[in-house]
C-alpha cells in the first residue's frame, strides 16, 4: 500500500486487532449488511471475514459496504457481496471519501 498513516499502523498492536477482529465477526449473523470504515482495525475485520469465508465458516451470506480500498480488495477476494463508499482517494489512509456537502436536508 502506499506509504502513509493506514500503512504505518498495519503492523502496531497486531496482535490484538486480530483478536478484536475475531470477536467482532464470531458476533455477526448470517446475511447481515456490515459497514467498514477505513483503519487497520476494520482491515483486520475485512481480513478475518474472508478467512471464515474461504473455510466455509458463519457468518454466511454477508453484505460489507466499506471506504477502504484494501478492505474492498480483501472482500472481494472471497467473492463477497462487497460495494464501495466515497467518491475521492486518499493515499495516506488508503480510503475513498466523500466531499463535505451541506444541505437543508441531511439524512
């Protein structure tokens, strides 16, 4: 990944994100929608749900929307229902965002 803040962070503390990423997806349902924001912590979800994924492990039939293009990339790999969110990237966090739109109707 490009250099920057998100791949500075992949290797800090990794240990305990796999842990965290373990226990978040041990606690998703079958066919639930999930949204990633980008960070190696949500990275290392995306990563673990395409580990259960590839060995046939719940949850089944998930949804992930996500920012992050290297989370994208990890989902789609296991031929997950995956979409994307954001609209400009970002190399220091590896992420796509949104421009900041204000309106009088804000959902």
């Amino acid at each position: 990944y490009s250099p920057g803040y998100f791949t500075a962070q992949l290797e800090r503390n990794s240990a305990a994100k796999q842990a965290i990423a373990k226990v978040i997806v041990r606690s998703l349902a079958d066919g639930m929608a999930v949204a990633l924001t980008a960070g190696s912590t949500p990275y290392a979800v995306a990563r673990e749900i395409r580990r259960a994924a590839v060995e046939g492990e719940p949850p089944h039939n998930l949804i992930v929307f996500t920012n992050s293009v290297p989370a994208f990339l990890e989902l789609t790999a296991a031929s997950l229902s995956t979409g994307i969110l954001g609209e400009i990237y970002d190399p220091e966090d590896c992420a796509l965002h949104s421009p900041d739109f204000r309106s009088p109707f804000q959902p």
